[in-house]
C-alpha cells in the first residue's frame, strides 16, 4: 500500500489553525453569507489545484493574477462534529470570506470545485448514519456554495468501510436526480489512492458500487504520489493512468476510448513527497500536462496551491513550500497549460431564445451596430432572433455577441449587442429554472416590467425564478 498524506495535511492544519484561532473568531463576528451564483462552467480540460482552507480566502485570487490560474478545489469539507459540514479547522461552509473570494473568482469567469474528506479530519459519509441525514449535510454545502461539481477525496481506513461508501453514493445519486429535475447540473466525481500499476481493488469496489447505485461519476481522479520509494514521479503518473484507463473500461463498457480519458483526474503531490526519496519536479509536471492533454484527461490537480513556491532549501518536507528547484507558481502555471476556453462543454448550437410570453429575444431592427437593443418581439424566423450558444459561454446574433451595456453590474442595466471581446459583460449561464446569469454582475437575464408586450427591453436583475426571467435555449 502506498503511504497517504495525513502526515503532511495533520502537520499543515496543526501549524495553521492555531495560528487562525484569532481570526476564526473575528469570523464568527462576520455575517455569514452563500455563494450567489454558480459559476461559468467547466471547460473539457482544466487545472483545479486543491487550495487550502485553512489558509487565507485570498490565495485564489493571488494565484490568479498571476498566472490566469481560476479553477480551485476547495480541500476540505470535514465532519465538524454531531454530522455538521464545515470547511477544514472547523470554518463555516458560509464563512464570508470564502463566500466572496468564490463569487469574485466566478464573476473573473472561474468556478470552484468542493472537496470532501482528505487523509485527515472524519468525511461524513462516515459520521452521518443515514442516507437522509449525510444527503441534509452534501446539499447544505451544494446549495451554500452553489456548486455544480463536488469532489470526495477517499483514503485509508474510509476507503474500506463499505457501509459508508453505500451511504455516500446512494446519497449522492438521490441529489443528483433531485438536482437534475430542478434543471441544476451536478458533476460528482472521486479522488482515490492508486500505484503505478492502477487503483487498487478497494477502489474499484467503491466506483463498482456507485454505478450500481445509479450514481453517474464524472471523473476519478488519481493521487498519483507516496508510492514509498523512489522513481520517476512524471512516467509514474502517467503509467497509472494508463492503468485507470483499462479500469474505467471494465467498470463502464459502453464508454469509448476517448470517454475513458474525459473521466480521468490526475492529482501529484508537488516537489518533495511524504515519503521524501520521491520529488515531482517541474519537468514532471511539463510531462505530464503534454500527455493529459494530449490524451484529453479532463483535470489536473496538485496537493496543493500553498506548496507552490520554493523552500530556502531543496529537499525539505513542508506544508508552506515545494522543496524543489520552482519559481512561484511555476506548478499552477505549468498545469493551467491545459485548460480551455469552453465553459459549457458539447458544441455550439444555434436557434431562437424564447422567454416571456412565449416571445422571442430579438435583435431590435436586425439592426448590426453597437449598441443595438435587445428586446422581446414575436417570434419570426428572421436572422434577427437566432442565436448561437457558444461554448465559452456566449450568445451570438449577426455575427456579434449578447452584452451588458458598459460592463454594468446594477439592477436594470440594459443589454445590448455588441463586438465580441470575451469580457464577462458577455458571458452567460444556464442554469435552474431556466435562468441565465451573468455570472460578472451575479444578476439574471429579464424582461423590463415584467411586460411581453414587443419592444420589451431586456436587462439584468436580482434573480428571482420569476417567469420574466425564464429563456428557452436552441436544443441540443
């Protein structure tokens, strides 16, 4: 078996909770708040690395600005004790600096991915007893953060207890059915321990399980880390997930090849390992991001954002640095190589919008200049109402994109068409009750008035499920 990492996660949460103890409590003061909007989507291939909640809010946003870095996953949701979701050092899921760090970086055009469990703290799946009770406890972090992608990072002891794993996975499949007929997306996917050689069985029996549950599992993310002696830390990732490939393909028989690689995740520990005769290198991780994309392996992560600087001295074990050769942020730079642009994935699709009274969203006039208004009319073939849903998250008429008028973020900005320039003016999502958001203002696509009548402008507002606020997108 290889070694995990609750040496390195126990050493980080024992240095780094103390230290936070004044600020938790200044952060119990604070109003807890959620995130308002769920973001932009994933695109086909992304870098997500996991962040540390322990640490500050902050670190996704500096990692950001420098290196372009805006897909994170959250490390970690715990059992802070009696079944209650908080975040890693006993964090409330609605800490507000969590809160607004998440809804600046979906607003940049980002998204979060949230993690539950890790190598050390108790995952719920093992404290919560019943299905109903562990399914209250996901869905309060869900619909808190407003996630459409959760991920459960299994290991040691938790890997083997089966009575859990079945909780989980029943819990999580009754929330995704319950998700997906509110018209809400919810990706569930598992980071697991493997060998050069693939997972081991009681990985396999957790992924069996789930599928036998009804649980669709986007993506099995791998640890590629701790094996226990040295070796080529780059081709040992790789050669598992060839390995996961093979796997896959037993478990899901239907999938094509190229399928199997869009489930696959693959997660080292950067610079110096627990076991420390193990050093994934920078020349590694340029490895293995050629062949994750070459292959169209949908995530790379890496334990973890913190890390991502170099120590005063090589070949040291750290919670706060690398231990190897790296300038800062050289492991987020080098993996963020093979995220795309789409934030929607599929293809594009092209057709009317209808909304509100069964009208259609209509160029004014099929008029082509910038700033020419948006407005409801009766639906009528023309030119004027077709609308492209592209795949990096816009909507196209004659040749132009669907726009915020001057980036505005303010109940009853207006939208217009205009140049496409890949602002987040321009950046729509689809999301429950057939809503779009501009994820940049956090405000829904509405009908002024609410009126139907045509010449109806449409703006951004306060989303609030109403029927003005309700868009009918082009099919698939």
């Amino acid at each position: 078996m290889r070694k995990s990492r609750s040496w390195l996660r126990a050493l980080s949460a024992a240095i780094t909770v103390p230290a936070m103890a004044a600020g938790l409590l200044l952060g119990s003061s604070t109003t807890a708040s959620a995130a308002a909007n769920p973001g932009p989507g994933f695109p086909a291939q992304y870098a997500a690395p996991y962040v540390e909640t322990w640490n500050s809010a902050s670190a996704m946003a500096s990692a950001q600005s420098a290196t372009g870095l805006k897909y994170f996953t959250l490390a970690f949701i715990l059992d802070g004790g009696g079944c209650n979701a908080t975040f890693n050092g006993n964090v409330s899921i609605s800490d507000s600096s969590w809160t607004t760090a998440i809804n600046s970086l979906r607003a940049s055009g980002g998204d979060v991915i949230a993690s539950f469990g890790g190598a050390a703290g108790t995952e719920l799946g093992l404290s919560c007893t019943s299905v109903s009770t562990l399914k209250a406890q996901y869905k309060k972090v869900i619909d808190t953060l407003n996630l459409t992608r959760v991920d459960f990072d299994i290991e040691g002891s938790a890997l083997d207890n089966t009575t859990a794993n079945d909780r989980r996975n029943q819990a999580l499949a009754q929330l995704q059915s319950e998700y997906a007929a509110a018209g809400k997306k919810l990706d569930v996917q598992y980071t697991l321990p493997v060998m050069p050689t693939g997972l081991l069985q009681n990985s396999l029996n957790l992924l069996n399980n789930a599928k036998s549950n009804g649980l669709t599992v986007n993506l099995v993310n791998l640890m590629t880390m701790d094996y226990g002696s040295a070796m080529d830390m780059g081709q040992a990732a790789i050669n598992a997930a060839t390995a996961l490939h093979t796997q896959l393909g037993q478990i899901w028989t239907t999938k094509t090849s190229a399928q199997l690689w869009a489930m696959e995740g693959n997660t080292p520990m950067i610079g110096v390992n627990d076991t420390t005769s193990e050093v994934f290198s920078t020349s590694n991780a340029s490895t293995l991001e050629s062949f994750a994309k070459t292959n169209g392996i949908q995530e790379l992560a890496f334990w973890a954002l913190g890390r991502d600087k170099a120590c005063s001295t090589n070949g040291t074990l750290s919670s706060t640095c690398s231990g190897t050769s790296q300038s800062a942020y050289q492991f987020s730079s080098i993996f963020n190589s093979i995220t795309g642009t789409s934030t929607g994935g599929g293809t594009s699709r092209t057709g009317k919008i209808t909304g509100y009274g069964g009208k259609c969203v209509d160029v004014a006039s099929a008029g082509t200049a910038n700033g020419t208004a948006i407005q409801l009319y009766d639906c009528n073939g023309t030119s004027a109402q077709q609308w492209t849903v592209g795949t990096d998250g816009t909507l196209k008429a004659l040749g132009k994109c669907l726009d915020v008028t001057s980036a505005g973020t303010a109940n009853g900005t207006t939208v217009q068409l205009y140049d496409c320039n890949g602002t987040g003016s321009q950046q729509w999502l689809a999301g429950a009750n057939n809503r779009l958001t501009n994820p940049q203002s956090g405000r829904c696509l509405d009908a002024t008035g609410p009126s139907s009548a045509n010449g109806t402008r449409l703006q951004i507002w306060d989303c609030s499920g109403a029927a003005n606020q309700q868009w009918i997108l082009p099919a698939a």
